[in-house]
C-alpha cells in the first residue's frame, strides 16, 4: 500500500474518530462561563458594583446552576472605556467563556456588541442605554432586558411638559449616546414650545461643574436638564447644591438619580427629578421576594443597577434552562421570542425586530426617606406604560 495513502487514511481515521468527542465536549460543558464586563472604575465606576450584587444574587437564586453545571462569572473591570472591555472579553472568550454579561458605559457595550456578532455569542445587557445598541435588523447576538435612551428622554419632555417648564439649560456628557439623546430631547421640546436657552457638554469623569453652574444660576430658564449620569451625575448636583441651583430651578435628567447615587450627592439630592430604570417599591410578587432577599443578603434596598442586573440575568438563565440545549443558536432564538410574566415591574416581552425588552417607564423624585427606607429616597410619581415609549416595530 502506498505509504502517503496510509498516512492520510490514519490521519483521516483520527480525526474522524476525534470529531464526536469534540462535539460533545461542547455541547456539554463542565460549567456555564460568563464573561462579566463591567465598570468598577471610572466615570461610571460607582455602578457595576450593585449591577455585580444583583446579577450574583440571580445566579444564587438558582442554586447556582444552569442546564445541570455550575456556573462561573469571571468579573472584569472596562474603567468605563471600549478599549479595554474588547480586551477583556476577547481573552475571557477564549479562556471558553459561552457569553457576555456588560456593559455599563453605552461605547463599551457597542464594542462588545460587535465582538459578540463576530464569535457569535450572546451578550446581555442590563443598563447601558444608547438606542443603536437595539435596532430594527441589528445585532443577531445582543439583548437589552432595560430602559433605551429614547425612551428615557421621552420621559424627560413629558416631565418638563407637565411641570410646565418654558426654558431650559442643559448640561450633557461629551458622549455619543448622550449627544444622541440631547438631540431628540431638544427637537421635541423645540414642538413642545420649550426653548432651549444654552447647553454645554461636559467630559466624561469631569470634576469641575461649576463654570456651567454658575452659567446655569445667570440665567432665566426655570428648568435644568441634566444629561450625565453615573459620578458625573454626582458631582454635578453636588456643586449645582453649593449655590442653591435647585431652590429656584427645577432638576431633572433621564439618569440623574436612584438612592445609590442621591447616597453619594447627600442631602442637595432632595428634590431631583429623574428617570428610573428600576424601583425596589414598584408593586409585584416577583420585586417583594427581590427586594427581601437583596436586603437579607447585601444589608441595603437594591438600587436601579442592581435591580435591572437581577431582572435580566434571571430571565436569561430561565430562557437557557428552558431550551434544555447548549447550543447558543438555540438560546439566541428562544430569547428573541420571549416574554417575562414575573418580571421585578411586570410583564416583560422581547422584540424580536430589536431585541429589545419592551416595559413600562418610571419616573420619580429624591425624597427624605423615613426608615426603613434609605435616608435619601426615590418616590415614584409617574409609571409610563410601554406604548407611549416605543416606536413600533
């Protein structure tokens, strides 16, 4: 027999008999990895904390397990930049990581977002808020179970409708998805008869408000539309406090506040008016049990991070469950077509046009909270049903 006929029938022969054990290798895994990409540092640093303690809590809730294997996060920290989330990602999806948990920043999520559709892997996405991150025919691999930026902002101009608000000042973070929304607000607000008498932008992670305060305090506008969130959001209202900006204008932003960061501003918080991607009062079974546990185990009321990251992961998990498959084609088309009955603020349905979680909207003001309540608290004092937020598909 000829020699290289022998040699490639036996390398034939190998890998024919290699290729079931590689399948099957994975299909079933020896664990479910998760890739958690999160800000810990940074300008959003002050949230990937709670969105860590509520997405853990959701795994526990579980026994820790999905599909019969434990499961395994390995947290990483993008310091609010794209650059090294992809790095961080990239290394975890080689090390077998089977999706993507991130992120907090809106560039970093679209950086992920375009790794995800190259692996071909599945990233869930809990608070970052830019409309491009879910739109008609988009990303096969991603899914947002949270608030988009337009439907925040929508809340924001019936906010300032309603309040009767004519001018307005506003402060937006040198961001894309920000710039975005303060487009769209401004253009509505123009139909609404509000006029817009300045805007500034200021950098991610800036330290220094009061030049823009000060701006603010000059002039006639009797609302200021605040566009930062995150530690921007806190400092600002801290130094917007020091002059008394918010005893004779009213405050308000799509982002701007939840008791993790009223906590931080401190007491020039009360007041503030902001949209909320999550509440631990909102009246469901599912948030009672929630909110019970999260404070059992943690020590504090769960913030609109840690809610949203709870609600999210939750839903995920039950969606791979159910498939009773490790194939992640199999997970992204379940996802798609999903509805939550026992979501943390109710029914939640996945888009399938978008992927995005269509749900109701929150809107509240900063409070002095009576205890048990945090000192600092968000009262909810408009729920917007999810209708009057999206656009149809």
């Amino acid at each position: 027999m000829d020699r290289r006929f022998f040699m490639r029938s036996a390398a034939a022969a190998a890998l024919s008999t290699n290729l079931p054990v590689a399948s099957a290798r994975a299909a079933e895994p020896s664990e479910f990895h998760i890739a958690g990409i999160l800000a810990f540092s940074g300008a959003y640093g002050i949230i990937g904390k709670d969105m860590r303690q509520g997405a853990e809590l959701a795994i526990a809730d579980r026994g820790g397990q999905v599909l019969g294997k434990p499961i395994r996060v390995s947290w990483e920290d993008d310091e609010t930049k794209p650059q090294p989330a992809v790095q961080k990602a990239t290394r975890l999806l080689a090390g077998g990581a089977q999706m993507i948990f991130g992120a907090v920043g809106s560039a970093s999520t679209l950086a992920l977002q375009s790794l995800a559709d190259q692996r071909k892997v599945p990233l869930l996405v809990t608070i970052s808020a830019d409309d491009k991150i879910t739109r008609v025919n988009g990303s096969r691999y991603t899914f947002r179970t949270s608030n988009t930026l337009g439907m925040e902002t929508r809340m924001a101009l019936e906010f300032a409708k309603a309040k009767g608000l004519k001018k307005l000042y506003g402060v937006a973070a040198d961001y894309q998805a920000t710039r975005d929304g303060w487009a769209m607000f401004q253009a509505e607000a123009a139909k609404a008869g509000i006029a817009i008498v300045g805007i500034d932008y200021a950098p991610l992670g800036n330290r220094d408000f009061s030049v823009i305060v000060d701006k603010m305090a000059k002039s006639d506008a009797d609302g200021i539309a605040v566009f930062v969130t995150g530690n921007d959001a806190v400092t600002f209202l801290k130094q917007s406090g020091q002059v008394g900006l918010g005893r004779t204008k009213v405050q308000f932003g799509p982002v701007l506040q939840d008791e993790t960061l009223a906590a931080a501003v401190g007491p020039s918080a009360v007041g503030v008016y902001s949209g909320v991607r999550y509440h631990f009062s909102y009246d469901s079974p599912a948030n009672k049990t929630f909110v019970a546990a999260y404070r059992a185990k943690y020590g504090e009321f769960p913030s609109s991070f840690a809610g949203e990251a709870y609600d999210g992961m939750s839903w995920w998990l039950d969606v791979v469950e159910a498939t009773k498959s490790w194939d992640r084609e199999r997970w992204v088309d379940a996802f798609a077509s999903s509805t939550r009955e026992n979501s943390l603020e109710g029914r939640k349905t996945m888009r399938a046009c978008d992927h995005q979680a269509a749900q109701v909207g929150l809107w509240g003001v900063v409070t002095e909270g009576q205890a048990p309540l945090p000192p600092l608290t968000m009262k909810i004092t408009n729920v917007f049903e999810p209708a009057s937020l999206f656009d149809a598909c």
